[in-house]
DNA sequence: CGTACGCCGGTTTTT
DNA sequence: CCGGCGTACG
C-alpha cells in the first residue's frame, strides 16, 4: 500500500497557493517573527540554520526545547516547511506534548497540529500500520506490552521443553529487546553474539517472531525494527517518505539507539536537513541500548554539520554548575561544553554525611521543613519545589516512612504506571476482548480472573480445542462449552464467560451504549468488580479507585477501540496535583526536571556509581553513573545538598560504606560542607571499627550517636578526611522541637484506642495509642507504626469505595 | 483447583 | 528484610 493519498497526515495543512518561502507567509502570521526574541546568539543560530545538518549540543538548563520549538516555529513562518512536512521525533509522551503545545503558542493557534511530532514508537506505528503486510502483519495488529510479551516468552520456552531456570522469561526479553535496539532481526542476529546464547537465544527469538506474526502483534522494539526493515528493502517507499518529510528534529539525540539512528539515518539521508539536540553528557541510558556513540559521530555521519554549542544555562547558580562541571570533567571523549551563567553566586552545594540511612531521612526531612518555612533565613521554598533524587527506588523507603511518621506530603514519580497496574490490564484485557475475539493473551489473562475454576487444566482443554480446529481461544471455549468437554462447575462458568464477551462484543459493534457505561458494565457483568469488593486486602480499595479512573480516562476517547489504540502507547503517569507535595523520584526520572532545592543522598561508592553498572561495565558504566550525578545535580536551581550514610541496611543486613567517589571529584571552592547533628565540632577519625558494627540503636542520645560515629569507620575514610580537611562546618540542623510546630489536635482527636483504621500505604490495622498528633497503630501486613492522625481514616470509611 | 508455606533473589525505565 | 514464584498439600 504505497498510495497515501488518503492520509490526512499528508493532506496539505495549508492551501498550496498560501504556500510560499518568505515572502507570502508573512501574511499569514504577521509580520515579526516574536518566537526569535530573546534568544541567545547560539540558540538563534541553531534556530536561523534551516537546511543542512545541524548538531545543537545542548547543556543543561540552556534552553534547548525553546531552541527546538523556535526552530519548527521558524520554518513554518517562512514558509519553509508545512506543519506536515516536518518529523519531530521526541522519546516521552510528555517531551512531544510539551513540544507541541509550545510550538503552538509560539505561532499563536495559527497552525494545525504537526501530524508527525510525536515519539519514535508513536510515529512508527502510525507508519507501519500503512506497511504491514510488508513484514506479514495486518494493519489492525496490536502492540503488546511487557507483560503479554513475557507470558509469550514463557509459553515459548515451556513448549520448548527449555529449563526455566537457565531461560527466565526475563533475561530472554531482555536479550531479545537489546537485540531489537541494534536492529537486528532473528537472521541478522552477528554469530559471536548468538554463539554467546548458546544459539539458544536466537532459536527462541526467531520463535517469538514466528508468534507474534500469528497473533497479528508487535512489541515495542518491533515498531522501529519492522520500519526500517521495510525502508532497507523497499526503496520506494523509503524514497516517499523522504520527500514528505522535508525537515527532521531530533531531541534528546544521545539517547537514540541503533535501530533509531539507522531509522532517522535513512529518512534523512537523500536531503540531510536534520537537526539533531542532545547533550552526550546527559546520556543515561546505554544500559538500555542507547549509543552515545550516535551524538559523538555526527559529523562524520553527516559532514559539514552545522554545530552548534547552547551554553548558556538560565537554570542553575554558578556554584551548582561548578560543581557539575567538576565532576562531569572526569569523562573521557566527551564533546566538551562549558556551561556559563549570568545568575548571582548563591549558596555552595552543599555536603553532609550521616550515620546511617535513617539519620539521612530525617535530616533531609527536617532540612525539608526548614526550607519550606524559610527558617533558614531565606525565602520559603515550597514543597512542589523540593525534590530528592535517589539512584535506586529502594532507597525511596526510607524517606517514604520517615515522611509518613513526620507527615510530610510527598509524591514518588515514577513508580508503577497507571496502565501496567494489575487491575487495569485485567480490564483492559475484558476490554480488548470485547472488540476483538481474536485476542489470545488477553482471553488467557482473563479466563480464571475472577476466580471460575477454570486452572491450567481447563485452560489446556480450551487450546486444545482451538488448535486443532484451527480458530482463536474464544471460539476454543465455545467449542468446548458446547461439546460440554469439561466438568460441571466449570463448564457452567465457562458458558457464562462465553455469553458475555459475545454480549459484550455484540454491544460494541451496535454502539447502543456509551463506552464508559459499556466498559463500567463488561467489569461488573465478568465479576470482576465483585472481586476487588470482596477483597479485604489493603490494596482492593486503592484498586477500585483505579478502575473507577480508568472509565473516567474513557472520557476522552471515541470508543472502546479508540482508546486501546492510545493506551499502547501512552504509558504516561499523569501525576494529580493535589496540593503541595515533595517530589522523590530516580535519577533517571528526573532528567529533563528542574527544582529550586534538590537533595541528593545516598552517595556512597557500590550505591552510587552502582556497584553492579561498574561490575557490568566497567570504565563506560562508572562514566554512565558520573553522568547521571551531572544530571542530579543540574536539576538544581538554588540550592543543591548532597548526602551520604556511612551504615545502610541492605537486605536486612547492616553494611558500612565509604562516600562516593564522585564526592571527592566536586571543586571544594564550590561545596560547604556541613555538619552532621551530633557531630558539633566535627568527628575526628579514630581507629576504624569492625565494618558490621550495629548501629541499630535508634533512639540513643546524640552524644551517644556522637560517640558511635566518632567510632565509625566512615570517618576515617579518605572522602571523609578530605571533608574534615577541607574544615567547614557549621551547625545547620535545629533540633525538631525547636522549631514551632502546629500540631493538628482535629485529626487525632477523631479517634480513640482500639479503633480499626485503614492507612493507604500500611493497610488495616488497630490503634494502640495516642502521643500528640501521632497515633501507634498495629497493621495487619505493616507491623507496628507511628503514624500522623490526619493519614488514616476509619476502616468502615475506607470500604466504602463505590464503583 | 485453590491456598499455604518455603525459597531465591534483589539497578536504573520508555514505549 | 520483603515479595514473587513454585511446590506441596487440602
């Protein structure tokens, strides 16, 4: 299907006999070109350079989406481009949004959305659904996500006969999708790298392949591999490609893996008006198959680049930048930047070590607090404007339960997304089989949940069915049901199953209903509502809630089939802004963010640079993890602390650790370092103790705890003496009760000892006493806490989740 | 077929 | 220390 005379995306946005370079554009958007103010010398340049390829090295925090978004407004205002003519490729959802609705202000409503500003999957789905059949998949086929992709590998490798325990599921897809992002099909797959599994790996990949094409599906990798599989082998189609898309943009180009590099290589190579942004120093995510390589080599790629450098960084003050600088300066083959501000001195980075983990948490805590309430003697910094930034989610515990004692509100970015949450894919799956019987994996998730005693056996029986009969799993069932080949209670069950996805399905195609009273009506009719009522577990409520949000997500959709289309590829977690909150998120999930006041703890060697990116690989690895401390902290604008622990409990185990080595490569001019409570004066380092000595001893006195850490080998680390050297300290951390704190009596008052509570982190659990605002609770699953009055409710209350 | 217990293993994450 | 998963029973 070459003919795409069809596609709106192509259909001229603007009349051709408006179309003019310069000239007759002006007309239509005015006269002056408003998105060129106040741009920097380079960013302008990086803007006014249309045609030819153009690299925008791009540091942090130096305007670089503006640069990006001036430049599309640039080319449609003078008439260089039509909005469809031009490929802007981002990775996230939230980076094309972004994109597209500041492109929009810039040109001021005037132009009609660009068809191809979107992510590289988003746009690749949107090209391979006119070329399927080129790689033997119909243009209706649907996208699995990681879940259906690793039942599907699991299925191969049972039916293989494979040894589970040597071929988790997992690792294979981790195998398979790395070799997906170099583009390599199951026939391309280099014989070392094959060799390196056993041949094994490939064998089953081709498999996976093989299955994918009989239920008509793709996974994520597949959407890149499959369109530039077809470019290299259809050249005409590539060609045409090449025409529409006139000009192509490119951000966040260090993160681009092989399969997108060889993707946008080959759309831009007849004309080469491609702009790639990117900033190899932020390049975080090799260990999932982006080549920093792709940014370092595109002058080679493409010679007689424009390059251009955006230095200039409107984020953060001049010591957090030093203090980037200092150590991002330890990379090698870097292509080097040195980001400048005009921005006042500000306060130094500043460090701190603690004793342990828990200390950690309630300094930065407290610290928090003081910030928030401008005790410090500054302006009060808000919470939406604090955020702590760990490089592992486990480390995220620590502040969740300290934050949760002290009631401090908090939100975790990042965590498990909405729609890859159990419940939504098991209604998602109710869903897809509605409009579709021919969905295999989705009538596999659903067939037993909510419980129909129908287990593995049954299961079995219905695949049997359907194999030899040659039709879906559905049509299995009903086979199965009326030939009446299992016992009763299933079968019963089985029948009703198969009444309602017909009914379900008949309903769809009639659209007598809404879809969100549809959808609402297929989760109560298959039970699965029910299920979640009769649930006493603490998450059942948080989960109807979620069920509740998704038919509301419905909304904005057409249909049923409209939606699903959308939800594959949008994984987005739209964060709900209720009220002020601390933001505590990854590293890796806080690129492309920006705070006032940034905490980053956890800055032990083997934390962080992770013992296990160094194991794995080596030099590149630790230079990846430097990278990422480059990231954390220009996320800063104000004020930037860095912390470490000198005990950590890791799987129940107290283990000692020594500062970072990224700690010893920041510019001393540029940090202060502080004291830790409890060490007024400073500690000295003594002679070092056994590494497993036990600090759990929580609640000592701070001249005890002075004591332990005097003791403690951290102290006598080199990063450590090099800190006492350094000689700097000063008291910062206030006692809590220092400080006035409101006590919100309402809260507590509400309940009495021995009342049944629900918490939505702890679950049920009964009150055993009350001390000022704070209530001790014994949680059925948590154990005992202390918790803030104003975070619980009554149990009765928290049932009470109508759907 | 469903539940209870014991064992293993345990970064970073988007689409 | 915690959760996911697989095996052993009811």
């Amino acid at each position: 299907m070459n003919d795409f005379s069809e596609d709106d995306a192509f259909e001229a946005a603007v009349p051709l006999s408006q179309r003019a370079r310069a000239g007759g554009v002006a007309a239509r958007f005015g006269g002056n070109a408003a998105y060129l103010d106040g741009l920097n010398p380079a960013q302008r340049a990086a803007v006014e350079a249309l045609d030819g390829p153009v690299l925008m090295l791009a540091g942090a925090g130096t305007g670089k989406t503006r640069a990006l978004t001036a430049r599309i407004a640039h080319l449609l205002h003078t008439g260089t481009a039509r909005p469809n003519e031009i490929l802007a490729v981002t990775f996230t959802n939230k980076a094309a949004r972004e994109m597209k609705n500041r492109v929009g202000r810039l040109m001021g409503e005037t132009v009609e959305g660009m068809p191809w500003l979107g992510t590289f999957h988003a746009i690749c789905v949107k090209q391979l659904r006119r070329h399927a059949e080129l790689v033997g998949l119909k243009s209706n086929f649907t996208i699995l996500d990681t879940d259906d992709q690793l039942r599907l590998l699991k299925q191969l490798i049972v039916a293989g006969g494979i040894d589970e325990k040597r071929w988790p599921p997992r690792m294979l897809a981790g195998i398979i999708d790395g070799w997906k992002n170099k583009a390599y099909g199951p026939d391309k797959v280099p014989l070392a790298e094959a060799a390196a599994f056993d041949h094994k790996g490939v064998e089953l990949y081709a498999a996976y392949q093989a299955r994918l094409k009989d239920l008509n599906a793709c996974d994520f990798g597949d959407l890149l591999l499959h369109m530039v599989t077809i470019f290299q082998t259809h050249e005409d189609i590539l060609r045409q490609y090449q025409r529409w898309f006139r000009y192509i943009l490119v951000d966040e180009y260090q993160d681009t893996n092989v399969a997108q590099y060889l993707w946008l290589r080959l759309l831009a190579s007849a004309h080469k008006n491609i702009c790639c942004v990117g900033d190899d120093d932020q390049s975080i995510y090799g260990w999932r198959g982006a080549e920093v390589g792709n940014i370092l080599r595109f002058e080679t790629d493409f010679p007689g680049a424009t390059v251009v450098k955006l230095e200039q960084n409107y984020r953060s003050t001049p010591h957090i930048l030093a203090a980037a600088s200092g150590v991002i300066a330890s990379n090698k083959g870097r292509l080097g930047k040195t980001l400048f501000t005009d921005a006042e001195d500000g306060e130094k980075v500043r460090l701190i070590g603690h004793w342990d983990g828990e200390e950690e948490a309630r300094w930065i805590g407290e610290e928090i607090e003081a910030l928030q309430r401008g005790t410090r003697g500054q302006d009060p910094v808000g919470l939406d404007n604090q955020a702590i930034l760990v490089r592992a989610s486990h480390q995220m515990r620590a502040f969740e339960d300290r934050f949760l004692t002290i009631g401090l509100p908090y939100r975790v970015i990042g965590g498990p997304r909405f729609y890859e949450r159990l419940e939504i894919r098991d209604a998602m799956a109710y869903f897809r089989l509605a409009v579709s019987q021919e969905d295999d994996l989705a009538f596999e998730r659903i067939v037993n949940t909510p419980k129909r005693g129908l287990g593995d056996k049954a299961v079995q029986t219905i695949q049997r069915a359907a194999r030899t009969n040659g039709v879906s799993l559905v049509e299995g069932a009903r086979i199965v049901v009326q030939g009446k080949l299992l016992g009763g209670k299933g079968l019963r069950e089985l029948g009703v199953l198969v009444d309602g996805l017909d009914r379900w399905h008949a309903q769809v195609r009639q659209e007598s209903d809404t879809h969100q009273e549809l959808a609402e009506m297929i989760l109560d009719e298959s039970g699965y509502t029910g299920m979640w009522q009769n649930d006493k577990t603490p998450e059942a409520p948080g989960r109807l809630e979620n069920l509740k949000e998704l038919v509301k997500a419905l909304d904005n959709f057409e249909n049923l089939q409209g939606f699903l289309e959308h939800v594959a590829l949008i994984m987005d977690n739209e964060t709900e802004q209720d009220g002020e909150k601390v933001s505590i998120m990854t590293l890796h999930a806080a690129k492309g963010l920006e705070f006032p006041a940034v905490f980053l703890p956890g800055w032990e060697d083997g934390l962080f640079p992770s013992q296990r990116s160094m194991d794995e690989s080596g030099l590149k690895g630790l230079e990846e993890e430097r990278r990422l401390a480059y990231v954390g902290i220009t996320r800063a604008e104000e004020i930037c602390t860095i912390s470490f622990a000198a005990n950590r409990r890791v799987y129940g185990q107290w283990q000692s650790a020594l500062p970072s080595r990224f700690i010893d490569e920041l510019p001393e001019d540029h940090v202060e370092v502080l004291t830790p409570p409890g060490l007024y004066g400073g500690g000295y380092g003594a002679a070092g103790m056994s590494t497993n000595a036990s600090p759990k001893l929580r609640e000592e006195s701070m001249s005890d705890l002075h004591q332990k850490a005097h003791d403690a080998n951290v102290y006598n680390s080199p990063g450590w003496r090099r800190l006492q050297a350094r000689g700097q300290t000063r008291g910062v951390s206030q006692p809590a009760e220092a400080r006035n704190m409101t006590i919100d009596m309402t809260a507590v008052s509400a309940f009495t000892t021995g009342d049944r509570v629900f918490h939505t982190k702890f679950g049920y659990g009964e009150i055993k006493g009350i001390e000022g605002d704070k209530l001790s609770i014994t949680f059925d699953k948590a154990g005992d806490k202390h918790v803030v009055a104003k975070f619980v409710v009554a149990a009765d209350a928290a049932s009470d989740v109508p759907f």
